[in-house]
C-alpha cells in the first residue's frame, strides 16, 4: 500500500511539471496579434483591478516586446510584455508610491500580471529612472 502511495504522489508531481521551450520553440511561437492599443490594453486592465482606478497616476507604460513566461510548474505562455509604472492608493486613500508591474498581453487581453515585474525571481520590467 505504501508503494501505491508513492508511486501515485510521483507520477503526479511529474505530471504537473512542464519543459521550457527550447530557442526553436520561442522563434517559431505563436504570440498573437501585436497590441497596438497597449496603453488601453494596460489601463482598462487596471481599471477592472483597482479599487480605486480614478486615482491612478500612470509614469510609463513601455512599447511591447514579444516576450514568454513559464517555469517548470506551470504552463508556458506567449505573448507581448508590457512594463506599467503607476502610483495607486492604498485602502487609507495615500498614495503608495509608484511600482512597475509586467502585463503579458495576447490578442488583446492581458493574460499574465507579473506584480512588481519579477517573475519567479527574475526581473522582467525595471522603474525607470526618477
């Protein structure tokens, strides 16, 4: 019975892993139309996630870059990263100052928020410089 159990527990811990891609896999990806509304693809975005999306104050939103995202435990996912820097208000109503998030955008819709543009430890987005 104990080696019932084990063997399920792996065969399930492998079945939820997931392999990169490879360079070949990256060039020949499907990422989507180009979002060339980006600015409103990123605020209405935004505007469906903050609680109080009037007050946002937007520094920057970067031109899109074709860009994935995966790691061994979760999908991999294409698309076109977008880098936001805006300043929201906290529950208190002040500003908490402004951070830059990453958006993977894909045929129009954002299908991946990196907050603070770090995506398992690696940055992806930087603040620009003040």
């Amino acid at each position: 019975m104990t080696m019932k159990v084990l063997w399920m527990t792996l065969m399930l811990g492998v079945a939820g892993c997931t392999t990169l891609p490879t360079p070949t896999d990256v060039d020949n990806a499907d990422y989507g139309a180009y979002p060339a509304d980006f600015e409103a693809i990123a605020k209405n975005y935004y505007r469906e996630k903050l609680s109080d999306p009037d007050s946002a104050r937007y520094q920057l939103i970067t031109t899109p870059e074709r860009y994935w995202l995966g790691n061994e435990l979760d999908d991999v996912y294409y698309g076109y990263l977008v880098c936001v820097t805006l300043n929201t208000k906290n529950l208190f109503g002040g500003y908490k100052g402004y951070q830059t998030d990453g958006l993977l955008i894909r045929n129009g819709n954002v299908i991946k928020y990196v907050e603070e543009g770090s995506w398992w430890g690696k940055d992806i987005c930087t603040a620009p410089a003040t």
